[in-house]
C-alpha cells in the first residue's frame, strides 16, 4: 500500500478540521430547522405545518441532527481535551467509541430521513409546492452534513467492548434500551397513516446503523453476554406491557400477535438452516400440521374428530404429529444435501397442502373438509380463563388477542428456553459441526444422519406448538393458508436477522410480518421492496441483524485485514486524531 506524504497528511488533516465544522453545522441546522414548518397544510404526516411546534417525526429528526453534531464535536475536542488534561476517564472512553464511523452513517441517514418526509409530503398533499421553507431547510442542512462527514478521514475501528464496565452501569444500559424499543414499537404501531410509520422505520435503521457504527452495538452485546440473564427478564417484562400501552387496541395486538406466531414459528427454522445447515423450503407444512391438528380436535362444530382433549394435550398432540412429519420427509431425504435437499423440502410443502386440499370426503377422507378447511373454532378457555372475553387490568382493557399474545409469550419463553439449551449443548456443537463441514464432523465420530433427523423433528416440533395456537388465533383453518411464500419468509426472517442466534431470528420475524401489515396502502409494490431489502441486507451486512459471532469473522475476515493493513501504513498520531 502506497505511504502518505507529508504533504498529503498535512491537506487530509485540514479536509478533516473542515468535514467536522460542517458536519456539527448540518446537525446543528437540521435539529434547529426541526422548530419550522415542513409541511403546508396539516393533512400530511403528522402536522408538520407550525412555526415553533415540532411534531413528534420532527423531533426524532431533531435527535438525529443532535447525534451528527455531537459525532462531530467529539472529534473536534479530544485532542484539546487531551491536551489539557481535561476528564482523563472519559477521555478514555471517549476515544474507543468510533465517533467518525458513527458520524459517516448518521450523515446519510439524516438525509435519507428527511428525503423519506418530504417524498411522503409531496405524496399525501399532492405536489412539490407543499413543502413549506422549513422542509428545504432541513434537506439543505443534511445536504452540507452528508458533505462534511465525506471529508472526515476515517479513524481507527471502535473498541468500546473491550471497556471494562461497572454492573449497574450495563443493567441501566439494557434495561434503558429495551424501554426505548418498547416505546418506538408503541407508537409506530400505533400510527393509522402508512407515511408516518415508514418515516418512524427510517428512523430507527439509521439510529440502529449508528449504534452498530459507533461500537455501542459492540459494547452493549458484550454486556449483553456478562448479564445474559437480565437481559432475557428484561426482554420478556417488556414483551409482557406491550399489551398495556396499547389501550386495548384488537387491531395492534392481533398483528402482534401473529408476529410472536411467526417468530416462534422461525426459531423452530433456525434450529434446522441456523445451527445445523439444512436449507429447508417448504417449513410452513409443519406450522400447517400443527393447525389442522388442533383444528380437527377443537370445540368447532365443523370439526371431524370427535376426542376433545384439554388444549394442553392438544398442543402436545399437534407438536408430536409435526414432528412425526418431520422424520417421516427427513429419512429418505436427509441423505441428499443442498440444492436437492432445498428441491425436495420445497416439494413436501407443496404436497402437504395438496394433501389437505384432497381430505374432502371426495378425493379422500373428509378428514379438514378440503379447500375449505375448518372454520369456527371457538376461543380456549383455560383453567377458567376465557381467552375471547375482555379483562380490564389496571384499567385497561385487554381483549382477545391480548389474551393469545400472552399465551404466545409463553410459549415462546420455553422455545428459546429450548433452542437456548440445544444450541449449548453437545448436541448443537454437533450441528454447528455439521453445518460447517459435514465430511469432518463425520470422520470425528458425529452421528450425522441422527443429528440431521432430530433436527429437521425438533424443528417441526416447535413449529406445531406454534400452529396449535395459530388456528384458535385465526378461527380458522384452510390450507391456502400455507404456501410456499410462507416458507420462504421464515427462512427470510432467519438470513436477515442472524442464523444461530435468538434475538436476531426474532427481529427478523418481527420486521418481515410487522411492515408488510403497515404497509398495505402499497399493497401492489410490497414484494418489490421486499426484494430490495433482501438485496441491500445480502450486500451491507450479510450475516444479519445480530449474527452469530462465528458468521461475522467468516463475513469479515477480509474487511478486518484490510482495516489492520490502513492501519499499520498511517503515522499513529494521525489515527489517534482521525
């Protein structure tokens, strides 16, 4: 690599000063402009037409101008700082956070924000000239911010994991972040315009893409390790009040509901691709089994099995029934692998549903009444409690779908529990192994064929406790329910979110069922930007959301040489200042 001049580190060190001055001025500006009017009349967004009264979208706006100007502050004073002496400790902490890398992003992400409120005003108002002064404002001060951060050299990678952090301090960070998810999530459900929910979306991919710049990303999953425990409570208390800050909301909670379907349905998927390596396509069968077991033994009066076993049983049942699928696809085809495996799972997903289309009473038995399927299943009703009544709790109503989404955390408690377990175990080291190099695992002495088929059973299992709820959820059971389009989200869900790990698969999940529901006022144009985002995500961070740490080195390794190589060729002060 060629070595700096003198010269050459002399004009970078002045284009940095510069980038810096105009990135904390572009900040500085678009969080003031945040008090303008945007927008000319109020019908766009949420009110963006006052003189001196942001709206709540103009505040995050005004939060991501904050975070540029501060990026940008912190370079430009910690070499004074240092000079002088100033707060040694947290000059210390200072420098391991990586304020350029997290200035960089922020800079296109202001202006993507502001870009994404201005198209959506000229959208609901209907035309260019309903943009008020204030709007160009702030695309102007995220123009000059943009520009600024392109000069700012870049310094070395961050380290704030390695600080060394007292317990309460990593306790408050979690719990402090887990209560700003909730309070996002609250309020971006409960947004009624379609606009509004994609500007609150692209607020919070450029605050996650700045986290994971700056090295907070890093510092708060290695707390996340030391304090594993606190975070599964935590995350579990706030999955538990979400409910709450709904005001009993049927339309909210059922798509969270349905979320926490799929998430539970997907960590089930990650066990078989995540951990032990088998591409399956045609997953949602499982799900389905589940359902139409449950279905066929409810309370409805279409169903065609006459045992009513308590729901408990039932659950069992359907989970033992998938699995049952489960060994039955994966004996004879577990001996193929990759492409011919996918070919064949993607087969069996279709078959099932032919299958359930065919017990009609006239190509087959009139076991799920074919294309039609069984409808009416009533509410549980569990120990007493009425799932399909509406209990007040601390004056707040909480109906049907509350009810299920409680349940659904529940069950969704024991299968992290389960993947948790598995995963640490010798059993998913052998899965791990098999996933990275089948013919070594092999010849150590792993059962390949046995580990492949409790997989591909363990799997299923999880994905037919899932569908036993899911059917008194939907009320109904038909096996257009269960396409291949199904499948091919969950396996979505588990490549974006992070193959092998928990949090990520269940963002995934999240994300993937959340915005199609919100985005239906683009209902033509959804799979479109689906697909975009699939490529955009395989191209910027293709081990996923929260990846497994194993899966960044095999994505990275190159990208980390290189960034060492940068390294050892810059003069040491100069990577100290950048």
């Amino acid at each position: 690599m060629r070595i700096p001049t003198i010269f050459t580190l002399e004009l970078q060190k002045r284009h940095h000063r510069i980038g810096r001055l105009l990135a904390l001025a572009g900040g500085l500006v678009f969080a003031v402009s945040a008090y303008l009017p945007w927008a000319y009349a109020s019908g766009a967004l949420d009110d963006m037409s006052y003189l001196g009264g942001p709206s709540a979208l103009q505040f995050l706006g005004l939060a991501l101008g904050l975070i540029l100007a501060i990026c940008a502050t912190m370079g430009l004073i910690e070499p004074w700082a240092g000079a002088k002496g100033v707060a040694p400790a947290l000059l210390k902490v200072s420098k391991r956070v990586g304020w350029t890398r997290g200035a960089k992003v922020t800079g296109i992400g202001m202006l993507a924000y502001i870009g994404v409120v201005l198209l959506a005003i000229v959208i609901e108002l209907g035309g260019l000239v309903t943009v008020e002064w204030g709007g160009w404002v702030a695309l102007a001060a995220a123009v000059v911010g943009l520009i600024g951060t392109r000069l700012i050299t870049p310094g070395r990678p961050p380290s704030l994991e390695r600080l060394r952090t007292p317990g309460w301090v990593g306790i408050l960070a979690i719990a402090l972040t887990l209560l700003g998810a909730l309070l996002l999530a609250a309020y971006a459900l409960n947004q009624v315009d379609g606009g509004s929910f994609v500007v609150i979306l692209t607020f919070a991919g450029v605050l996650a893409a700045f986290i994971l710049r700056s090295g907070l990303g890093g510092w708060l999953s290695s707390i996340s390790q030391r304090h594993r425990t606190v975070l599964v409570f935590a995350a579990f208390a706030v999955a538990f009040l979400f409910p709450f800050t709904q005001n009993g909301s049927d339309a909210n909670m059922s798509i969270a509901t349905q979320v926490l379907i799929f998430a539970a349905t997907a960590v089930g998927l990650n066990i078989v691709v995540g951990l032990a390596g088998l591409l399956d396509l045609g997953y949602i069968a499982f799900l389905g089994a589940g359902a139409f077991t449950a279905a066929t033994m409810s309370q409805s009066a279409f169903a065609t099995i006459g045992w009513k076993p308590p729901f408990i049983v039932v659950m069992l049942i359907a989970g033992l029934i998938s699995a049952t699928l489960g060994l039955i696809i994966g004996s004879p085809t577990l001996r193929v692998s990759g492409d011919y495996l996918a070919i064949v799972t993607l087969a069996f997903g279709e078959i099932f549903r032919i299958s359930m289309s065919n017990l009609d009473g006239r190509d087959g038995p009139d076991l799920v009444h074919g294309s039609s399927g069984i409808p009416a299943i009533p509410n549980l009703n569990l120990f007493g409690f009425d799932f399909g009544a509406v209990h007040t709790v601390a004056g707040i109503p909480l109906g049907r779908f509350s009810n299920y989404f409680f349940l659904m955390l529940l069950i969704m408690a024991v299968i992290v529990l389960v993947f948790t377990r598995l995963n640490h175990s010798r059993i998913g080291r052998g899965w791990v192994a098999i996933r990275e190099d089948e013919k070594a695992a092999e010849a150590m002495g792993v059962n390949v064929f046995g580990l492949k088929l409790l997989a591909f059973a363990g799997g299923a299992f999880l994905a037919g406790l899932a569908g036993a709820v899911k059917a008194h959820v939907d009320q109904s059971v038909t096996p257009d329910q269960y396409i291949f389009l199904e499948s091919a989200f969950l396996l979505a869900a588990v490549v974006l979110g992070g193959m092998g790990t928990v949090m990520g698969v269940i963002l995934g999940a999240v994300l993937l069922k959340l915005v199609p529901e919100k985005l239906r006022f683009v209902n033509e144009y959804r799979m479109l930007l689906f697909g975009l985002l699939l490529v955009v995500m395989m191209r910027v961070r293709p081990e996923g959301m929260i990846p497994n740490q194993r899966r960044v080195l095999e994505f990275h390794s190159d990208d980390e040489e290189l960034i060492d190589e940068i390294e050892e060729d810059l003069p040491y002060e100069f990577a100290e200042e950048s």
